[in-house]
C-alpha cells in the first residue's frame, strides 16, 4: 500500500492522483453511454429510444446494489487501513466480493420472475413495452455481472490502485462500444443488442478484476476459503452500503416518477428526457468522480485522526467539484441544441430537448456540493447523514418539487422540479455538515 499518497503527497497532487483514473474511467463510461444511445437512436424510431429510457431504472437499481457492497466496503476498510488493521481489512474484501455474486443471482431471479408487474410500473405502454421487454430481460439475465463490476472498482482504490480500478472499467466500456453497432445494427437486435453489449463488456472487466487482485493485491482477497465475518463487521459494511445505495435506488424512483409525469405529453418527452439525461451526465460523472475519488483519503484520514489533513482535502473538493459542476453547465447551456441534434436531427425534437437540458442545467452546481458532502459522510461512517442526502436529491425532497411544481405550472414544473430539488438538497447537505463533523471541519 501507497502510504505517501495518504499521509504526506501535497493535498491537490494526491487528490488528483485517486481521483483522475475514476474521472477517466468515467469519462469513457460516459462516452459508452453516448454511444448506446447514438446507435439505439440511429434507428429512427423514437418508440426504442424512450423503451430504454424506460429500463434506465433497472441498470442504475444494479448500480444500487453494487454500492451495498462496493461503497459500504470501501468506507470500511478505508478506515481499518488508515488503523493499520490491514488483515481485518482482507477479509471484509472477501465478504464483499463473494457477496456481490450471490447477492446479483438473488437479484436476476427476482427481475425475471416479476417482469411484467416492473414494466408496468416503469411506464411501459402498448408503443414501448415490446422494445423494453427485450432490453430488460437481458440486463436482467447479466444482473451478477454488472453487480460485481462495481464492487473491486471501489476496493481497489482504497490501497492507491486507482489507476487498475480504471483499466477495468474501460476495458468493460469499449468493449461495449465496440460491440453495440455489431448488435444493434448489423444483427438487428435493437434494444436487446444494446443490453448484450452491456453484460458481455462487464464479463470482460470482472475477469480483469479478479486477475488484479489475485496478482497484485496485497490489501484485498476474493479467496473464501478459512472466511469469517462478525455481526457487527457487518452490520459496519451495510451501515454505509446501504444508504449509499440508496441515491441509485432514490435515482431509478425519481426516473420512473418523471416518466409517468411526463408521458401524458406524449413519449417524444420520454425519449427527449432520456437523450437529455445522458447530455446532463457529462457533468454528473465528472463531478462524482471527482467528488468520490477522494473517498480513501478521507476514510484513511477519519481512521488516523488527522484533522488537518481532512480539513485540506474537504475544502479543496468543494472548490474543485462545484468550479467544475458551473463551467461544464456553460458549455452545455450555449451548445444544447447541437447536442441534442446529434443524437436525432428533427428540428421539433432538438427546440424540445434543448429547452430540457438548458431548465435543468442550472441545479448542477448544487450537485456537486451535496455529492462531496455526501461522498464525506459515507467514508467517515456518519450513515445517517448519508442516508438522509442518499434519499433526498431524486427522494422525498425531489418527490414533493415535482408533485407541488407539476400542480402549479404543469409541463414547465415537471421540468423544473429537478433543479429545484438540487438547490434544496445542498442546502440540507450545508446543515447536515455543520451538525454531524462541526468538529472536523
């Protein structure tokens, strides 16, 4: 383990040093994720595009599930090595790891067995729920794999790998560049193509993980053999996993609330909202990654006790997330109608989506300092504070905006529910801050 990095590198080359492998895998996730929607839209029937829009959900309740144990853990064992309790640390790993694949199994069963009641409820009608069906029940199918994925990506960063973490995840995203065009347009398959892509570019990127830490590991370990685990090791884990899982899960609800709330506006809105949520992610993957890539040194800091240091990395990452989170939003501001227009050239279709993005850009700033408060929380153990942004943002803060929004404006206050959300929300996580660490910062 990288004990410089954590104890004695200057604050901004350190940060960057965690931070910039998960900023470039993301980066590349985020051109998979463009390109996903390129080729689904390169079909010309907007009916699959907002099919997968639909299912958007699912993947990112996965997500959620990954984070029990992914986040969870690293919070954990982030702070067993910062206490040199580097053994106890190996076997939370293996918890974590193993855990991830029974727990994705668990998963597939209950996606497959209630596929028709969860199409429903995503929103599916007679135009959508075909294109969404196929998608659905091939993420489904690959539920273990993409679970697992996100697991060693955060464990690895916890003892300085930042950069193998990285490799991982681009290997798993331009193999599924490489493969959507194959499957969606020479093979014809649409929404399914797109779903099998996703799951065969996981496989490649789980391989690479459980060769990374069987070989070059020495903080980590997917070997179950002589395991054990306490209860309260556990509860430890699923103290921070779940809260952390819940944003994920509070995003898939805050998705299929909007979608219901837009769909009787017609599914162009559905579709547009989709294609707009991936321009809006350019921001979000930037500014999480930049927010959680300093998550192992505010664990290690916390387990050590060195509240200067923790000062210095707290207040550079605000300055750092949120100057990001309001130059990236002016670039998309001037530039929304040429973005919306490369995804689908209809002069009516790019007024609609730019008019979108251009309403929800503004709330991005807020992001970024609800997500690093939030990122600060989780590593430091303080559930609660995570728990209550987790489920604030696209939760009960975004629930009550866009019912009381969408009652006074209609169309306009659906749109505007999410900003307003977003302001709100940092405001909560500026109160939380001051409560919880008033002593650490």
């Amino acid at each position: 383990m990288n004990n410089e990095i954590f104890e004695t590198m200057p604050v901004p080359k350190a940060y960057i040093r965690l931070a910039l492998p998960v900023m470039m895998s993301s980066v590349l996730m985020l051109v998979y994720n463009m390109a996903d929607t390129y080729f689904i839209a390169a079909t010309g029937n907007t009916d699959i595009v907002a099919a997968v829009s639909l299912c958007a959900p699912v993947f990112t309740f996965l997500i959620a599930i990954g984070d029990i144990l992914g986040l969870g853990g690293s919070s954990f064992i982030s702070r067993l090595l910062g206490s040199g309790r580097n053994t106890d640390a190996k076997r939370i790993s293996v918890f974590c790891l193993c855990g991830s694949i029974v727990l994705g199994l668990a998963i597939s069963l209950i996606l497959l067995a209630g596929k028709p009641v969860i199409l429903k409820l995503l929103g599916a009608d007679v135009n959508t729920i075909g294109f969404a069906g196929e998608y659905y029940t091939w993420i489904a199918l690959g539920a273990s794999i993409i679970i697992f994925s996100l697991v060693p990506t955060n464990l690895l960063r916890t003892e300085g790998l930042a950069a193998k973490a990285m490799i991982g995840s681009m290997l798993g995203s331009v193999v599924n560049i490489i493969l959507d065009p194959v499957f969606i347009s020479v093979l014809g398959m649409g929404a399914a193509g797109a779903a099998i892509a996703t799951v065969i570019g996981n496989i490649f990127a789980d391989i690479y993980y459980i060769y990374v830490i069987m070989r070059h590991s020495k903080c980590l370990s997917i070997d179950p053999r002589g395991f054990r685990i306490s209860h309260t090791e556990t509860k430890e884990v699923l103290h921070i996993g779940i809260p952390s899982s819940i944003t994920n899960i509070m995003q898939s609800i805050g998705v299929i609330l909007l979608n219901n709330f837009l769909l009787p506006y017609g599914n162009e809105t559905i579709a547009a909202m989709g294609i707009v949520s991936k321009i809006t992610m350019i921001v979000i993957m930037i500014m999480v990654s930049f927010s959680f890539g300093g998550q192992p040194l505010y664990g290690y800091l916390y387990g050590a006790g060195n509240r200067n240091r923790f000062r210095e990395v707290m207040h550079f990452a605000y300055r750092l997330v949120c100057g990001l989170g309001i130059a990236i939003s002016c670039v998309l501001f001037i530039s929304a109608p040429f973005l919306v227009g490369l995804f689908i050239n209809d002069a009516s279709f790019v007024e609609l989506g730019a008019s979108m993005l251009r309403t929800i850009l503004p709330g991005m700033p807020f992001i970024g300092f609800t997500m690093v408060t939030t990122c600060i929380f989780q590593s430091t153990g303080k559930a609660n504070g995570a728990l209550a942004l987790s489920a604030g943002r696209q939760g009960y803060i975004y629930a009550a905006v866009l019912f009381v929004l969408s009652a006074l404006f209609g169309y306009r206050g659906v749109i505007s529910a999410q900003p307003a959300a977003d302001a709100l929300s940092s405001l909560l996580a500026f109160f939380l801050l001051r409560k919880l660490l008033k002593d650490w910062i």
